[in-house]
C-alpha cells in the first residue's frame, strides 16, 4: 500500500529486565539460615605479582563437585575455562579446578597476562574486564552451590616448555555471607565474614604462620531489590561514572580501612587451637527483606615485619596515613601493593537463573556433569538444538552430563521457567574434540531475544578469535527491532551486526512492540475496507485528513474478525484520508 494512503504508526516503551544469574548458596553459620550469595566466591580482580608473564589462573574447589559450580566468568583474555573434578588424589574427597588456560602452539602461548609496569591502583581495577587492554592484571569469577572446605587460587606460569606449572598463590579472599531470618521487632540480617586466603599444601607451613594480607572492606550506604548480573561485579571505572558496576547503583562507604589476615597452621605456639586472623563484618538489616547486598574487598601486601620464628605478623594495625604502622612500627612500612579486589553481592531468595558459557569437550572422555539451569525453587526446562551425541541433558534437574562419542562443534538452546519468575533462555555452543586434536584460540556468541519470541537471530556459535561474526535480528509480527546489547550497552542499531570475534559475546536482540502491517482490501465509491492480522499487538485503527498533523481521530466503525484479521467497512468520503494502527 503506497504510503500516502496508508501509514502504520507505532509508539513503544521498552523496559529490559536483566536475568538474574545466581551462583552459589552461602555457608550455614550459628543459626543462620542456608541461602544463596551470587558473585560472591571469586568474581574478583586480581594483579599479576608473579614477576613473570603468565599464561592462565586456576581456581581450586576442595569438597565441591563439578555440578555444583553454577556459573564460570568468561570474558577475560581466556575465554571459557575447563572443568576438572578429581575423586582420586585425596581419597574420600571430591575436588574441582576450574582452569583458565592459554592454547600453546608452534612455541607461541595464544593468551598472556602481562608483568605490570608498576603498583596498579584500585580505581584501574575496571581495565581488567577488558581483554583490549593488558597491563597486569585479570578479572576472574566462579559460583558454587554448598560450601566448599577450601578456595585456593594460582597463577598459572609457563615452566620453559610449553607447560603450566602453579606461581606462588594469590592471596585474595572469598567472602562468606550468613543469613538470619527476622525475630519479633528485628528485621532479617545479614553478615559476611572474610578469612584469610587458602593456599596450596606445598606453600603452607608445617608450623607457624602463613602469608599475611590486609583487607579493607567497603560496603553500599543502602540497599535496593534491583537485579545485579554477574558481569556487573566489576570495579568501577571513573571514566564511566554511570555503568552499572558492584555498587548497585548506590553510594559507598569503607567499613574498615584495614585489617590483618592471616592463617596459622600446624600446632598454635600458644598451645592452643591455630590462630585465624578474619574479618567479620557488621550485620546488614533487610527491612524489607528482598534486598541485595553489595560489597566490595580490597586486598594488600603486608610488607611489615613478622616474628622470625612463627612468621606472625608484628603489625597489627595501619596508622592514619594508610601506609605505616602504629606505636612501635609508625615508621615502619607496613602496607604493599594492591593485589586485589572481590566484589560480591548477596540475595536471600533464589529465583531461577542459567549458567553463561560452557566448556569444551573431548570424545571418549567423562565430561564433568554441568549444572545449566541454577534454581532453588521448583521449574520447567525445555531444550532444542544439537546436545552432542554421547551427552545428556537432563531437564528434571537442569544438568549436562555424559561422555561425548562424536567430534564436531553443537549448539543447543535450554529454556527455563517458574511459577512468578521471568522466563529466560540462553544459547550453549561447544566443541567436542578427537582424541588428538586441538583447536586454535577460540570464543562463542551466543543471542537471544527480549522479549523472548518477539523475533529471531543468527549468527550464533564458535569462531576462531580474529574472525568476522554477523548476527542478524528479524522481528515477528507486533514488534519491530531496537537494538543489539551487550551487557545492558547498546552495540549496534543495525539489524545486522559484524564485528571482529576476540572474546564470548553474549548478545541480545530487543525488540519493542510495534503495530501489525494495515492494508485496504476493498475500495469503491461508496465503501472501502482495511485490515491486520489480529495475533499482534493489541492496537486502534485511527484516520485523519492531514498526514502531517496530530489531530488523529479513531475510527467509530465497528471492527469485526475476518478469519485471522481484523476488520472494518468504512464509507468513501471526498477528500483524502490516512488511516495509522496506534499501539494500545
């Protein structure tokens, strides 16, 4: 229909609602209640103080199986880590490592993390979510169900032979968060505790102290119910001062500037049970009680003196100038370099959620049971798309598992929903690999629309890093497309996207509701008739006799169903008339 005679019109609000991705229930403390915390284990920021160049970072989970992990933070200069769970080395225990790796090829690591040029600053934290930069430093996350015995963290070091090997342990700490539900007059509360870091055996004592540290812990002034991802547990960058990053959206303040960390192990000199010097914050009200807490820790060499003999820290507190020591060490240097920070974020509920990327496989070898759908209330999963041969997943419990017995690269889709949640899906592409073989660097994109069924995508799956990926969004009846957005930042306006593939790209296509196509079916001198498909958007059929004015009018003609159309019979009046389809 030419368009002087006809002119669709449409007017939308688009709200985009983030899924909720949860990752790990808290520890039972005293009376505390189990519940979840997500982010809260390891989506953290770390520096490399190796002095070497490394070439990956290994999360070990002591007590923890490979289902258990709920989510693997993957946009770093490694892309999606491994998964290995092992039963045998510890009998009676089930550790899981979860690796970050560099491919090593023709004598060339395809991923490093550089030496930095010097002490990195908090407030440089941000660049670390940015694989186009290196200077040092990476930012790294795992979630969890239950309650792992031990986290140990590690650089990975190149050992001269095209070999990882452990550097020395990173001395960044997990927080703990427990729950205690309201009493009469006293609204539900929330603690985190920090400990000091695990290290692997080989770095611990036999007797005395380990490594110590300092914490500073930072905290939100308030708390609000609005969603944080994931991926939003990150530092904040003051070029950007409005991204969303760990504080929610709120302001911050330091709840203690700095306090010692330290583990002593083996038999207290004191004789008594081994020291632990932790950290436990103050409890957090919820008067409401579906808050989200956010926290951030800073964590900082202790570079002061420690007695000769157990290795205990001497300085127990930091003067007011953030540097030295009191009393006796006032002069003395007691505060390194910056080594790290953890953000995390603690909600009581557990709504539904599903896991980012997933790992790669190889034929013929156990793939470690993979928890896709992360719920703690009862749901539905559907999945469509290629599961590969060999691997199950199963939609009672929402898991991956198997052993693949046919290479080849598959992509499969799972869909989650549950009574008063938002239905969400995401898009999993892996490769399985042949006994010997080995792909080059690599990363995956993955779309999906919003709202769900509003149109469609391609583009998806694996690419080899550097290469070209177009993802193409085409709407379906009563929407029209928006934009493409990565991580809430709009990419692109264009319906076809191309960009250069470096990292995993989560991609979604947003759509707003828009009116369906209107056309005239009949015409004559005395009558004529217009129509739309009547499964779109619910919509009023206006006219008026100057396209370019606002004094639209709605039709007073009665509208009658024609099959799978709306209808309506109009008189033919002298004069032009437009007739538009106004969103209700």
């Amino acid at each position: 229909m030419k368009p002087l005679l006809l002119r669709n019109y449409w007017n939308a609000v688009r709200k985009f609602f983030t899924a909720l991705v949860l990752c790990a229930l808290a520890l039972v403390r005293n009376n505390a209640h189990a519940s979840i915390a997500y982010g809260s284990i390891n989506n953290f920021d770390t520096v490399n103080d190796t002095s070497n160049v490394c070439h990956g970072f290994e999360i070990e989970l002591d007590d923890c199986r490979s289902q258990d992990i709920t989510y693997c933070f993957s946009y770093n200069h490694y892309g999606t880590p491994s998964i290995r769970q092992d039963t045998v080395t510890v009998p009676g225990h089930t550790n899981c490592f979860v690796r970050y790796a560099a491919v090593y090829s023709n004598g060339v690591w395809s991923a490093y993390t550089a030496i930095p040029p010097g002490p990195i600053a908090p407030t440089l934290g941000h660049s670390f979510v940015n694989p186009g930069t290196n200077f040092g430093g990476e930012h790294f996350g795992v979630g969890f169900y239950g309650a792992p015995s031990a986290l140990k963290y590690n650089w990975l070091l190149d050992d001269g032979a095209g070999n990882l090997i452990y550097g020395p342990p990173v001395l960044v700490s997990t927080p703990v968060f427990a729950y205690y539900p309201p009493a009469p007059a006293v609204p539900p509360q929330v603690q985190a505790v920090i400990e000091p870091p695990q290290v692997e055996v080989q770095a611990q004592p036999v007797e005395g102290f380990g490594p110590a540290s300092w914490v500073k812990s930072i905290k939100t002034a308030i708390h609000t119910n609005i969603v944080i991802q994931l991926r939003q547990l990150v530092s904040d960058d003051p070029a950007f001062p409005g991204d969303k990053t760990w504080r929610n959206g709120e302001a911050s303040e330091v709840e203690s500037e700095f306090d010692l960390l330290q583990q002593e192990y083996g038999t207290s000199h004191h004789g008594t049970a081994p020291a632990v010097l932790a950290v436990t914050n103050a409890p957090e009200a919820l008067p409401v009680g579906d808050e989200i807490i956010t926290r951030r820790y800073e964590f900082y060499s202790y570079v002061g003196p420690t007695d000769p003999t157990t290795h205990a820290a001497l300085a127990k507190k930091v003067g007011p100038d953030g540097i030295h020591g009191i009393n006796q060490y006032s002069n003395t240097v007691v505060v390194g370099d910056y080594l790290g920070a953890q953000m995390a974020a603690y909600k009581h509920e557990l709504p539904i959620g599903l896991t980012e990327n997933i790992a790669d496989g190889r034929i013929n070898s156990v793939y470690p049971t993979r928890t896709i759908v992360i719920a703690g209330v009862p749901f539905t999963c559907t999945n469509i798309g290629t599961v590969p041969p060999g691997l199950t997943f199963d939609t009672t419990l929402g898991q991956l598992s198997g052993t693949p017995s046919q290479a080849g690269i598959y992509t499969f889709k799972v869909r989650v929903t549950s009574t008063n949640q938002v239905t969400l899906e995401h898009a999993y592409t892996l490769a399985i690999l042949g006994a010997n073989q080995a792909l080059p660097p690599h990363s995956t994109v993955d779309t999906v629309t919003y709202p769900l069924d509003s149109g469609d995508t391609t583009g998806l799956g694996l690419y080899t890093n550097t290469d070209n990926c177009t993802v193409t969004a085409t709407s379906r009846p009563g929407y029209r497309f928006s934009n493409w957005t990565d991580n809430d930042a709009v990419v692109s306006t264009n319906a076809a996207y191309q960009f250069p593939v470096s990292l995993n790209r989560s991609l979604v296509a947003n759509f707003v509701p828009a009116p369906p196509n209107l056309r005239m079916t009949s015409y004559s001198v005395t009558s004529h008739s217009v129509e739309w498909p009547t499964n779109a958007t619910s919509c009023v059929l206006q006219v008026n006799t100057d396209l370019y004015s606002t004094n639209w009018a709605t039709v007073a003609a009665p509208v009658s169903i024609v099959g799978t159309n709306a209808h309506v019979d109009m008189p033919t009046q002298p004069g032009a008339r437009f007739y538009r389809l106004k969103l209700q």
